[in-house]
C-alpha cells in the first residue's frame, strides 16, 4: 500500500493534493504534469486508493484556509474490503486508462491496430461509458489516464463534456509529460499538479537502499536526471557495465570513424531493444514491436553518449559542474582536452538529429555509421 505521505522529492504536489482531499469543494479532474518516473503515476495511484477508501477521510480545512503547516495527507486504511480489492488489482471502480487496452477492445478492428496514440476507441469503451454507470462499492469512480499526451485529438473532443460536467463521484486524472502537449481545452478543465524532477540525492539513497553499488547509483542519479522511475529500470540492466567500455572507445575514436565501434554501438541498441521487448511482454502481457524498442533502445544510447560531451564541454569550459560520468574522469578529460566546446556544441545538436532519424524509420546501422564519423571529427556549433 501506498500513500501520499510515501511520495519522494514533491513536497510542494503533495502539499496540494493533501489540500485537495481535506476540501469540501474538491476538483472532479486533475491533470499530473511532469517527467517520466517522478511519481505522478504513484500519486494518482495513492490517491485513487485514498479515494475508495472509506476508512481515509480526513479533517476539512476548507480550500483556501491559511495553515502554518499542511496536515497530514489522509491515508488508506490499507485493511478495509475496498483496500484489499484495489491491491488486488480487482477495484470494480477503479479505472486505468491506456493505449495499450485498444487489444481489449469489443471492436476486433480496433484489436488489430498498432496503437500508437491514445485514440478514441479505448477513450469511449474504457472512460467514457463506464464513467456514466453507477459505482458498484458506492464511494464513486476514479480513472486514471496514462500517457494523456498521447491522446488524439478526436478522443480529447470526445472527453471534455465529460471533464467538464462529469457524472457525480467521478475523478479523472490524467498523466501528462507537460501540459502543451494536450489541447489547451482539456487543460483548462482539470486542475493542474505539477511534479519536478527529484533531487540527485534522493534517487542515490533510494538505490543504494535498493542495493545498487554507490558508485553506480550516483551515476544513475545523474544520467536520469530526476526520474527515479527510470533510474531504478535501467539499474537493473547492464548498461552500466556497457558504458564502462563504451566511453574510452569514444575518447579514443580514431578521425574518419570506427566502423568495428558501429557495430558494437548497433549490437548494443539490439541487446537493449530486447530487453524492453521482453519488460513490457512481462509488465504489460503486450507484445511491443522490435522496431519500436530499437528506437527507444537507441535513444538511450545516443543519451548516454551525449552526457559523455556535456560532461567534456563542463570540464574544457571550467564550470562547476557535477559530472554525469564521475566514475569514469579519464575519459572525459581526454574528450575535454581533444575538442573545443565549441565543437562539442556542435556534436551535441548532431546526435539530436540522429535520434529524429530513427523515428524517421532510418536504417540504424547507417545511423550508427554516422554517430562515429561525428564523434570522431566534430564540427563547430552554433549554441
């Protein structure tokens, strides 16, 4: 069971929600903005089961009553019968709401798509008729939209009578990265809360509680800057041990490229890919795409790659800076000393394009192939 009470680095999230389960006069939908593996999907989760709770009413002190320090956030008796459903995963109104249900669509037309939106099938069958259906356990409904921003167009229209006057005891949260990715309508109808990214501190603790080497898990606290989500995802993979070979390869790629590195970076991506394939067969039940996860596999490369730069340009410019790359000093020196910031400037919006490529649909052997030829021979930015 979790609470708000348990939500690490969002104080100032936290203070509003607590406010928002003491007011009588409370919000019917809530827009959670911020970066992925910050907590708002372990909010609205919390939340959500506060809100099924009938044991977890708290003190009302009004929505705009001035307090010298915020309360206690009411919390879930985690014992009662609508506790237990809700950590079974078996809450009758408890919805959440996500692309990836479109395969549990009555329309076998619509299970036969590749969703790569949110799109307005599974916001009708999965929000929209349910939200107009009595509760079954008489303490109202919540949903909880994941990856709102992902939601098209026609299915965001389809909800904003909804968001605006919804049936009575309905909550709706949704779970945004920012708030100008979704139509500027959905966001004026729902409350907005805003999560930052967590201090480095607090995911380096968490990790070495979780047992992660400390070297590594400041390292993690750094790369993932603020999602404690994606830092305890990729610590558990073996893209620590990959980097410590991958960046003296960089620091020393020879002029004109490397083609051997290509094919390691490549084959590096591939091993990354199916292990995303195989997270979300075992989160989800889904089958992702090869190709998707190649992508994403790659993103996470090129991102790794760039901090080695970042960190090169922070040590030839003389900033004070924490290093991403710390535990690997050497190597950034050695870039540090061998290119101008300038150049590294450079390099850095060439591996932005490169990413856009392979969303492109661009071969990512080629892609690779010219990562090295860049990285090997810098040219002269502009910011």
């Amino acid at each position: 069971m979790s609470s708000l009470s348990d939500i690490l680095g969002q104080p100032r999230a936290v203070e509003q929600l607590t406010r928002y389960l003491t007011s009588d006069r409370r919000h019917h939908a809530m827009l959670f903005v911020g970066p992925e593996g910050v907590g708002r999907r372990t909010a609205a989760e919390a939340l959500a089961q506060t809100l099924l709770c009938p044991n977890s009413d708290g003190p009302d002190i009004g929505p705009l009553v001035a307090v010298e320090e915020t309360p206690d956030p009411p919390a879930p008796c985690g014992e009662c019968e609508d506790c237990r459903l809700f950590l079974a995963g078996s809450h009758p109104d408890y919805h959440p709401v996500y692309k990836e249900l479109a395969r549990y669509h009555s329309d076998a037309q619509v299970r036969s798509r590749v969703m790569q939106d949110l799109g307005i099938p599974v916001i009708r069958q999965f929000l929209l008729a349910p939200s107009s259906q009595a509760p079954t356990r008489n303490r109202g409904k919540v949903f909880v939209v994941r990856e709102a921003q992902l939601m098209s167009v026609p299915a965001q229209n389809a909800m904003l009578k909804t968001l605006e006057e919804p049936p009575e005891g309905v909550t709706i949260i949704l779970l945004a990265l920012r708030p100008e990715l979704m139509l500027p309508t959905t966001v004026s109808r729902c409350a907005m809360v805003r999560f930052g990214p967590l201090p480095a501190q607090v995911i380096e603790e968490r990790l070495i509680a979780d047992g992660v080497d400390p070297e590594q898990a400041s390292f993690w606290a750094r790369f993932t800057e603020g999602s404690l989500g994606r830092a305890m995802k990729l610590s558990g993979g073996e893209l620590y041990e990959l980097k410590q070979t991958l960046l003296p390869a960089l620091a020393e790629v020879p002029q004109g490229g490397d083609g051997e590195l290509a094919e390691t970076l490549a084959k590096m991506a591939d091993e990354l890919a199916e292990g995303i394939v195989a997270e979300v067969k075992q989160a989800e039940g889904a089958s992702l795409s090869k190709s998707l996860a190649t992508r994403q596999a790659s993103g996470t490369m090129l991102k790794l790659i760039a901090s080695l730069y970042v960190d090169a340009m922070h040590v030839g410019s003389g900033a004070q800076h924490d290093l991403v790359h710390a535990d690997q000093p050497m190597s950034v020196e050695h870039v540090a000393q061998r290119f101008e910031p300038s150049q590294l400037a450079g390099l850095l919006g060439q591996l932005s394009r490169f990413e856009q490529m392979l969303w492109q649909n661009v071969n990512p052997k080629l892609v690779w192939d010219n990562v090295v030829i860049a990285c090997s021979t810098p040219r002269e930015g502009d910011f």
